[in-house]
C-alpha cells in the first residue's frame, strides 16, 4: 500500500447527499478481475449520457474545478461493499475524500487502499463547500501525523480523528494482512481453544 | 456483566486486541461469489501467501450469471472470464464452489443456509453488503471488501473495532398483508439510511418471535440499508427447527449438543445496548418507496413527503415523482419478483396465492427469479411454475438478476420497476431505471394490476 503523510490540493466539490458506491462505480462495470482501469467509469453515468458524451456541468468534468480531494456530501459511500468504489476514486487521482459521514464498509475500503476518508462537521463541511465556490483554486492542506485539514489562506482549520492503528499503516504503508500473519501463532492457539464451537 | 446476543458472539470470536487500536475476531465461515473474489485471489497469489483455511470457505456464482439457458455457456465475454476465474482459483486452493448448474447453485444469501452451512452463534462473512441476512439464526453476519476477502484468506480473521448495539423492538401482530418485507421498510423509513451505521442491530419484541427464517432473514437483509453492518435476531426454536436435517447442519448428538450452546446465545435480561427503538406492529402497512435510497419509504395508502432537502429534491427528479403525491394508479410496466431479500420459497408462495385464477396486465413484463437452484425445484414441486406462467409471469433461472444488473436482466432507461429487492439507487436496475422497492404481495398485485393499487384496501 502506497503511504500517507501530508498532502496539498485543490478539491473537487460534490454536495449531494447519500452518494452510494452504486453512483461511484455501477455494477455494470464490476466484471474486471483485477483493480485496474477502474477510474475511467467513476461516477460513470452522472459524468457521461446516455451517448456517451461528456455531461459539462458536472464537477469532474469541468475545468475550473480540479485536484486530487473530493469534497463530498453526507454519509458518502453507502450501499454495495464493492471495494471497486475505492478503486475507482483512487484509479481517478484522488487520494482523500472528505465527507460529514462515511458509511461503515466504504471507509474501510478507503483505508485499505491508502485512500483517507476524512469525517468533519456539518458546519466545517459547510465551510469548505462555500470556500471552494469562492475560490476553485483553494488549496487544501491535509496532514495526517497532526491530524489536520486546513484551507491555506483562510480561517479554515479542523483536526480529525482516525483509529491510531489505520494511521500507522497509512503513514508506514503497511496493510492488515502483514499484522495479521504475525499473529498466526495466536489465531493457531485459538482454533485449538475453541474447536468446540467451530 | 450481561450481554447481548452480539456480545456473546463476538467475545468468543475475540483472539487478540490490539493496545488502542482494533480487535483480532476469528472468522467461522467465509462465503465468496466470483466479483468481489478474483483481486483477493491475486493479491494472495502475488505475495506468496496460502489460503489459510480453505474448508471454512464455501464459493457460488450468483451476481454476474444469467437466468436464462444457464446450461449453455455464458455469452459475455467478460461474464464468462470472471465466472472461470472463480472456478480456477476454487479448484486450486481446494474450496468448494457450487458453480452454475449445479443443484445448489444459487444467490449466496439464500444457498448458504438452505445448506445448512449458516448456523447460531457463528461469524460469518462475504464480500457483499447483504451478508447481514445470515444475522436471522443468531449469527455476526456481515459484509466485507476484496481487502478483507484477503485477509480472511491469509489468516481467517479480521481486524476489526467492535460496533455499538442497538436494538429495534416491535412488539403486537402485523395485519393482514404486512409482511417481514413492509416490517424493515417500515423501520428504515422511520431511522433513515445512516442511523444504523458504527452499530449491529438486533431485532426483538414479538413480531421476529413469530416470522419465519424466511421472514427474518428478509429483515436482517436490509440492515445495512440502515447503515447497520449486520442484524441478527436470537435463536430458538423456529431457528432450531429451520436447520434441522439440513445437509451441512450437526447431525444426532452433535446437533443436541449445538442446540444446548445456541440455547445460551439469546440477550440477558437486564443487558444494556447503546441505542434503542421500539415501534407498534399496528402501525405498520403495506410499504412502499419513492426516492432513490430505502429510506424514502411511505405507507402504500400515504402521499409522497415535502422535503427542503437538496438531495431530495433531485431524487424526487430522478423519479419523476412530486411532493405530496400518491403512487396508488401509477402505471407501471416491470415488476421484479427475486434478490437476497425476496427469493426464498416463502416468497413465491404469497405472490402464487394471489396470483392464482388472476392474469397479469399486458403492459406488464414479470419477472420471477428464485434465490437458487433449490428454491427452483420446490417452485415446480409445489406447483406454483403452473400458477405463474397461467397468470403470465415469467420463471427464471437463479441468480441476483436484475436486483443489480450486472447480467442482462435490465430495465429500460426511464421505466418503473416495482421490485422486491433491497435497493432504489439512481440506476441500480440498469441505466435510467426507476425502482419501488415493495414486498412480494405488493409486487404480484402491480403486475396483476399494471399500476400500483392499495392493497390494504383489497384485503380489508
């Protein structure tokens, strides 16, 4: 996994609500059987028509707004567990998504794929919405050793939490399975324990 | 200390806990299908590691399948490439797979505990959201990601920091016509689509007591349309029953002895949970959706809500549905009769009983799509393949169809699907596609009718 420590761009606002993973990758596009090429249909039927063509007004596709932070509605990420939403907005360019509320299942995928869901309150949410529509090229500041997004030039600063383990293995590059073999003798033991029940 | 139902399966599940970070839960029983498997796959491949417990894990084919001339061999390209993959990498790490065409066959969530492979008291998991079904016998049932498709291959376990409790209490008698189905869209409208999400839910009060498996793992299904990981409901004596003889079930002695342990599992007296809800039986109707997310849910006989909100507003749009309308008289042409929710045979005989001496509109194209090859057989047995193709409705071969769309079962850009499925996402259905979500007997009486009419006036 790719590591994590401080990042600075500009965002692209999406202020809908309830985004669902079907919304971020339909299932019309689950076939592959690897993670690549994924990025190319996020959000495919609210960035294209029904001819294929580019729909102009929609954030992704419009040149003023660019950079690898999405700035997004309400509990972003619901529905499907299709790990392919976080591979699609990664497979975009993005790299942290920054939402008031992440659905469970989402934000674990996020984490797991070195994508960092960033949970802020309604009002700061608010905040960043109005000072990207004031200014496209708002930079964002985000630092995940002291926890902090900030838009440079702007009062605009908030920490936010995230569980201390995920952030070792973000900041280290490190994934679940590398701690998790580690312990194989443990879970070994527990088998034995517990055959019983099993 | 009391304990919930959830904390007595989860504690014994605990292997280890990290200091200030997550907990190390072992994983009883791990359930694949060919999409959300093939990265998980090549990601043990590439880094050298083995399948650590492959006999704990049980494969099927059932997103990305037809339902239609399953005997021949699939005509997408893509469909049929991933369908191998699956088959390939079950046949070298040693897993079963119950492939397409094979007697058990069928929509993971409702082939695994037809097996008897669900039990009490166990974790189970699988790269799908709707793994919260298998939470109806007792079980931590709950969806996962590829990445954590392969860490359960590596290690049969997860890291994991254990989630709040909640508990949704409806206690009376449903009324006639209100189905398990109406009970959970009832309940995901009042809380909405994220009250549930860092919990796992557990359903109490007389209503679940008195549903059938069926019936319950329609419910435990749509947890996470709440945002809920899983749902589960205590273990008795339907549930007991229900597994009974079941070819992956104990058998003799070891079955008492399962019992007398699953007879352990249910909530003490007096255990506290971080969140409580409790509704009236008698307050719940006939439901019906019509928005673009489950909780945009009203009772059938109910006028569509005003909102100020933005996302709202665009779902209503998207619908082609206003404030303060009825759906009742709503023309519609497809009605869908299948998923995870609503395939088990329970299903089919309430739409076949109202069905039966009726004929479905011609403006209606319907589909009946069994949860599994077994649901499929009992569907002839019972006689009911005669009641539906004498109505007009259409059987079909199984698999999650057109719940998702991933094959060709699609609806057309701009129609209404009255379905039984579990989502009404902007084109969840195919591109365009408008969803109502309703139970089977609200979705047999809309072909029947081609609109939406008020069934609870009709049985009253």
């Amino acid at each position: 996994m790719e590591k994590f420590s401080t990042l600075i761009s500009t965002a692209i606002p999406l202020n809908i609500s309830n985004v669902d993973t079907d919304q971020i990758i339909p299932a019309r596009f689950l076939k592959a059987t690897d993670k690549k090429g994924f990025g190319d249909n996020l959000f495919r039927d609210w960035r294209y028509d029904k001819q294929n063509n580019l729909i102009s007004d929609f954030a992704l596709n419009t040149k003023k707004y660019s950079g690898s932070i999405l700035v997004a509605g309400d509990n972003f990420g619901c529905g499907s567990s299709r790990e392919h939403a976080a591979w699609a907005l990664a497979g975009f360019g993005f790299k942290v998504i920054v939402s008031s509320f992440f659905a469970d299942i989402f934000k674990g995928n996020a984490l797991n794929n070195g994508l960092l869901p960033i949970q802020v309150t309604e009002d700061v949410l608010e905040q960043l919405f109005q000072a990207i529509a004031e200014n496209s090229q708002a930079q964002i500041e985000i630092n995940l050793e002291l926890q902090t997004l900030s838009v440079l030039g702007t009062a605009i600063k908030t920490t936010f939490e995230i569980d201390p383990y995920k952030k070792t293995c973000l900041i280290n590059g490190y994934d679940d399975i590398d701690y998790l073999l580690s312990k194989k003798d443990k879970i070994e033991a527990f088998e034995l324990q517990k055959k019983h029940l099993l | 200390m009391k304990k919930t139902l959830f904390d007595k399966v989860w504690d014994a599940h605990v292997v280890d806990t990290i200091e200030n970070g997550p907990q190390i839960l072992y994983i009883d029983k791990h359930l694949i299908h060919e999409v959300t498997s093939p990265q998980a796959f090549s990601e043990l491949e590439n880094r050298g590691i083995p399948i650590f417990r492959p006999h704990q894990i049980v494969a099927t084919a059932d997103h990305n399948t037809p339902t239609q001339n399953q005997h021949l061999p699939v005509s997408d390209d893509l469909s049929r490439h991933q369908l191998e993959q699956l088959a390939k990498n079950c046949n070298k790490n040693n897993i079963t797979l119950y492939e397409l065409g094979h007697q058990y066959n069928g929509i993971v969530h409702v082939m695994a505990p037809e097996l008897g492979v669900t039990q009490p008291g166990m974790t189970m998991v699988c790269g799908d959201s709707h793994t919260s079904t298998h939470g109806a016998f007792g079980a931590i049932a709950f969806g996962i990601g590829t990445s954590q498709v392969a860490q359960v291959f590596a290690s049969q376990c997860l890291l994991l920091t254990k989630p709040k409790s909640l508990r949704v209490t409806v206690n009376g008698t449903l009324k006639k016509g209100v189905l398990p189905k109406d009970v959970i869209l009832y309940i995901i409208s009042k809380l909405g689509t994220n009250s549930g999400t860092g919990y796992f839910c557990e359903y109490a009060g007389d209503v679940f007591e008195n549903m059938s498996m069926e019936g319950r793992m329609t419910v435990c299904n749509m947890s996470i349309e709440m945002g809920a990981r899983g749902g589960m409901i205590a273990p008795d004596e339907t549930t007991f029953e229900y597994i009974k003889g079941r070819e992956f079930a104990p058998k003799g002695e070891d079955f008492e002895n399962k019992v007398a342990y699953w007879k352990t599992l249910p909530t003490d007296k007096g255990a506290v949970y971080d969140k409580e809800y409790v509704f009236d039986a008698d307050d719940i109707e006939p439901m019906i959706t019509y928005g673009t997310n489950p909780g945009m849910g009203i009772k059938i006989s109910e006028n569509i809500p005003n909102s100020n909100s933005a996302s709202d507003k665009k779902s209503l749009a998207y619908m082609n549905f206003s404030e303060g309308e009825t759906l009742i008289g709503k023309p519609i042409n497809y009605v869908f009769i299948g998923s995870c929710t609503n395939s088990r045979i329970e299903d089919f005989r309430v739409a076949a009983d109202y069905i039966k001496g009726k004929q479905k509109a011609e403006n209606v194209t319907a589909w009946l799509v069994p949860g599994s090859r077994q649901v499929e057989a009992q569907i002839i047995e019972e006689g009911l393949k005669g009641v539906f193709e004498a109505a007009g409705f259409e059987l079909r071969q199984p698999g999650c169809s057109a719940c998702l769309a991933m094959n060709d079962d699609k609806i057309p850009q701009g129609e209404y699907c009255v379905s039984t499925s579990n989502r009404n996402f902007e084109g969840r259905q195919g591109q365009g596609s408008r969803t109502i979500l309703a139970s089977p007997l609200v979705a047999a009486a809309t072909a029947v009718e081609g609109a939406i009419i008020d069934i609870s006036k009709q049985l009253a």
